[in-house]
C-alpha cells in the first residue's frame, strides 16, 4: 500500500475510535428523554419533573418527561430498556415498579438489573398506616394486640390486588404475626374514602395522598413505613419502633439503559448528586411528601437487590400474582 493510501487509512481508523469518545466528552449534546413509567401527576411523577428541571440547569441541556404508563410500569420500563444505550433515555421509577414487578408480574418485559444502569436514588416516600379516627387502636402496639386477641376480625383496605399498600399490609402482618383480612379497591382514592366512613378501618397509603387527611383529623396515623419518622409528620412514630426492622418505603431513583458508556453515567451520577444539593430542592421534595436521598451506583444496586428478595417473599406469601 502506498505511504499516503496508509496515512489516510490509518486517519480513518483514528477518527472512528476518537468520534466514540468524543460524543462522550461532549454529551449531552441534544435532548435527554426522561421516561417515568406512571401517569402524569403522581409523586414518582412530579419528582422525576423536578429532577429533569435541575439536570437542565446543570447540564446545559434540556431533559425531557416522557410518561409511559400501562401495567403498573411495565411498559414504560420495558421502553426503556430497549432504548439505544448512549445516555439519551434515562429512566426515572419507583421500587413498586422496579423490585416487585418482577415477583407480581408473570412477564414484564424487563430484567430490573440487567437491563439498567444504576445512577443514583433520588428520594423515598413513607407509606403510612392509618384508621379511621374512631378505631380503638390508638398506636402499632394497640393494633398489634386487638389484632391477636381477635385474629381475622379487622379488615384493611388497598387500592387493588399486588398494589404497594397491598402488600405492605401483608409485609405487616407477616412481621407482626396477625392475621387482617385484605379488601382491594380500585384505587388509593376508594379505599381512603370508605376508611374516613368507616367501613372498613384500616388502610396503608402513599404519604402525598393520604397527608391533607391526617391533618384534617378524618384520618388518624399510626406508623410510618421508613425505618425513621418522617420530617413531614415527625409526631407520627416508625412502625419499626415497635416492629424492630419494617422497612417498606417506596423509593424513586434513576437508571440509564444498561451498556451506556461508564463515562456518560459517571457524569449522570454527579449532575444528579448536584442537582439533588441545590439549595430548593429539599423543599420541593417535602411538598410531595418525600426525603432526599442521594446514593452511588453500587448502594443502589445494593438496594435493588435487596428489595427483589424481600418482595419475592411478600408477594409469595400473600399470594398475589397478575398474568
């Protein structure tokens, strides 16, 4: 081969292996498509839009909500494992969706850890035990004893079969070792409603939907599902405190399509970490009920993991499953 045919073919070559790196050094260098695999308005929701709002500003590029609901996340999340891996589909959900899907689901179209790249965690949310305000429980410990004394007497309401308040209920009664008899209701809403009439008495809820009421006195809150009380209710205690080791918070975090290059996700994970830092964002975060919580790749994961073999087990024992 001629020296100059070897000088160009050997430029070619050298400009395919620099464009790969380049287009990292340069990202984002065009829109970032969020996708939240809920409908719009939900917490999951609004975090992912404050978050996308934050990650513009520090980022210098615009990143985008695209909201993809249907089968309780599934179709959103298998979206965005399919996307291409190059850092321009992100995907922002809950651990309803990401850690027990998996166990509920007979096929969601989706592996939770092969399929992603963890980012960060981005905050939790308390669910929170609540009876009517004329229940007799007056504490975790009360409900605990009546629960025992009577056991399958006392009903609690969810908004539906598998759902978050489901199965929390069902975590509750396994650590505790009493016996409530599940109602499933179509929706967080009904169900709420029928435990401020008082047709049935219990019910586990999403902070964000259920914190108008505890304030107004229709509802009266027993326990908080995170391990610490939350900021928001700081009188209402951890059902932990009394139930050593309940932990059923849902948590909201970021992924990237697996494979995307370990550079564009180490810069993802420090826009994120200072994004979360700014100076409004713990406000913005309270007003949906939420807590803060930046994490590593790997305690995400860690955290991930962990959750699978936990709701496995929830999800087993209560015998919920959706085809």
């Amino acid at each position: 081969m001629p020296a100059v045919s070897r000088r160009a073919a050997l430029g070619l070559l050298s400009s395919a292996l620099a464009a790969p790196a380049f287009a990292q050094a340069d990202y984002p260098n065009r829109p970032v498509t969020v996708v939240v695999p809920q409908a719009p308005g939900g917490a999951n929701d609004i975090i992912a839009r404050i978050i996308a709002e934050k990650l513009s500003e520090v980022m210098g590029q615009r990143f985008v909500i695209e909201n993809k609901a249907g089968a309780g996340g599934n179709l959103g999340s298998q979206a965005a494992a399919r996307a291409t891996p190059d850092g321009y589909t992100l995907l922002v959900t809950i651990s309803a969706s990401q850690a027990i899907n998996p166990a509920l689901y007979a096929r969601t179209g989706f592996d939770p850890v092969k399929d992603f790249a963890p980012i960060s965690m981005l905050g939790t949310v308390p669910n929170v035990l609540v009876v009517n305000p004329n229940f007799p429980a007056r504490t975790v410990a009360d409900l605990i004893r009546m629960a025992k004394e009577k056991p399958g007497d006392y009903h609690y309401a969810s908004a539906g079969n598998g759902t978050l308040n489901h199965l929390v209920g069902e975590m509750l009664k396994s650590r505790a070792g009493i016996d409530l008899k599940h109602i499933p209701y179509r929706g967080i809403a009904p169900a709420l409603s029928d435990v401020i009439a008082g047709h049935v008495p219990i019910t586990f809820s999403n902070l964000p939907a259920v914190i108008s009421q505890i304030q107004a006195g229709t509802v009266r809150a027993l326990g908080v599902s995170t391990q610490k009380r939350n900021a928001n209710i700081p009188d209402v205690p951890a059902i932990a405190e009394t139930v050593p080791g309940f932990d059923a918070e849902l948590w909201i975090a970021i992924y990237g399509v697996a494979g995307t290059p370990q550079p564009i996700i180490d810069r993802l994970v420090r826009a994120t970490h200072e994004a979360l830092a700014k100076p409004d964002m713990k406000a913005k975060f309270a007003q949906q009920g939420a807590d803060i919580v930046a994490s590593t790749p790997a305690e995400l994961a860690a955290k991930l993991e962990a959750d699978l073999k936990v709701w496995a087990e929830i999800v087993r024992t209560s015998g919920a499953k959706i085809e």
